[in-house]
C-alpha cells in the first residue's frame, strides 16, 4: 500500500543513497506533448534538504526535462530497489535548472566534485510529496559497475565540441520546446 509523506525522512534518504540508478519523468502542457522519462546513473544526485534535492544533468540526444520544467516546472523522480527489500520511492516536486554562471551554479556543482564532462546543468527539485511503495514486481538485479562511455564520448568532443552539440541538440524539445540552455 502506497504512503505519502510531506518530506523526505531520514530512512528515505538511506534508501535513495543506497540506490545505483534513478528515473526522471516530465511532461509538457500540450495533450499531444510527449511524456519523457529519463534514466540516470552515477554520482550525480544529492539530498539537499528535508524537501529539495539536485541532481547533475548530463548532455545527451535531447533536452526534454529541462523545456519541460521551464514551461510548467512538473517533474517526477523515482527510485527502486533492484537489491534488499522490495521499495519504490517517488519524490514529486517543482523544478528548474540551474547553468553555468548562474547563482548557485558554484555551490551547487561543489557537491559532485569532480564535476562529470558531460554535465550541462543542475535540475534541482523542490520536493512536495514523497511516496513509498511495495515494489513487489521489481526484479532483482546486480550492480556491475558504472559505464565509462559517456566520458569517452566527452574526452573526443572536446570541450568546444560538447558546446558545439548542445546548441545543435539540446535546444529545443522534441515537441520544439526552448529549453534552459538558451
């Protein structure tokens, strides 16, 4: 059975720390928008608060989340226990990016050092809710280890080439969304 909490309490955030990956879901306003559901892995979240958390915000083909939360702010993220005991864990929240330059950027980007070459920016979370549930159908797997293409990718971009495919790929949505980059 589902519970609902107004904050993220202590023996959620051991739970969320323990976790090797994470989901992220936004959807636009438009009926015919297309819902996006991101999964993301390494060292890039951090609780900041009982109610606000951040994460890092690697480049890739597209740029969803970020139009997404310009345009309404909704986001979605969710844990699951792929080892232990059965759980799924859902914050929901309101979110905005914060890029390179801006306030907070600095502070914010301190907490994952050293900061991975991909990151484009922060999507930090003002949590309203947090959800627990059973998690029964969850399957159970074993962590390997972390995946080193995304540097490798970084490292034969170069710094001017990952800026060069952000402005080609990441400024717009699919459903041709600005995004914060731009």
């Amino acid at each position: 059975m589902a519970k609902f909490f107004e904050a993220i309490e202590p023996h959620h955030r051991a739970f969320m720390e323990h976790q090797k990956m994470f989901f992220v879901a936004t959807a636009p306003l438009q009926p015919d928008g297309h819902v996006n559901c991101s999964p993301k892995g390494g060292d890039c979240f951090r609780i900041l608060s009982a109610n606000r958390v951040a994460y890092l915000d690697y480049t890739g083909s597209g740029n969803e989340t970020s139009a997404h939360i310009l345009q309404n702010g909704r986001i979605t993220i969710m844990f699951c226990a792929f080892d232990g005991a059965p759980n799924i864990l859902r914050l929901y929240g309101r979110g905005f990016a914060v890029l390179p330059g801006e306030p907070g950027w600095a502070s914010l980007t301190a907490l994952f050092a050293p900061l991975h070459p991909t990151t484009r920016q922060v999507i930090v979370v003002d949590v309203f809710s947090v959800q627990t549930s059973c998690g029964y159908s969850v399957p159970l797997y074993a962590y390997e280890g972390e995946r080193d293409q995304a540097y490798q990718w970084a490292a034969k971009k170069g710094v001017e080439g990952l800026e060069q495919y952000r402005q080609e790929k990441n400024r717009v949505s699919m459903d041709g969304l600005p995004t914060a980059l731009f």
